[in-house]
C-alpha cells in the first residue's frame, strides 16, 4: 500500500494531527519570575561543607604538590635523557653525512 494514499493509516493521522491546535496555557505562575530572582540574588553563605569536598579538595592539593615534587626530583634525569637524545640524533646525521661521500 502506498503511504500517500489518503486512506492509508500514516496519511490519516498525519492529517488529524495537522489540525489540531494547542490551547494550553504557557505562561509562568503568578509570582514565579519574582521568587526566582529572589532566590538567586539571595547570598546565603553554606555552613555545611560535605566530608567528601572537604577530601576531595586536600586530595588535589596533595596531588598537585607530589606532581611538582616528582618533576623536581627527576628533572636531573630528564634533562640527561634530553641530552643522550640529542647526541645519538646528532651522530646519527653526522653518520649519515659521512657515509654519503
């Protein structure tokens, strides 16, 4: 059956459906935009800090503290394995250069 037949099921409800209209009421509760911006202009400070943020926020102190930490203890190492890097890159090319000629 061909779906733009007018006696087709999907063609009859799409045709009721475009006739309907909606007469709902959309607007807002009496006060509602009032009480919204009063509560967010409101600065009421928070007492009550949850044990979990309190840890969370000492955990990424720590954190941040031992990432330092270990850069600054291993930075000696680093900057030699830079080093080596650069030196077998270098007599790799110098090779190179020699072995054309």
């Amino acid at each position: 059956m061909k779906a733009n037949d007018p006696k087709h099921p999907w063609a009859r409800l799409t045709a009721a459906a475009r006739t309907m209209t909606d007469d709902r009421d959309n607007a807002a509760p009496h006060g509602f935009a009032t009480r919204v911006v009063a509560l967010g202009f409101a600065n009421e400070p928070r007492l009550t800090v949850s044990l979990f943020e309190r840890f969370a926020w000492r955990a990424v102190g720590v954190a941040g503290l031992l990432a330092i930490l270990s850069v600054v203890v291993n930075y000696s190492v680093l900057s030699r394995t830079v080093a080596v890097e650069e030196q077998i890159t270098e007599e790799e090319s110098m090779a190179q250069l020699l072995s054309v000629d």
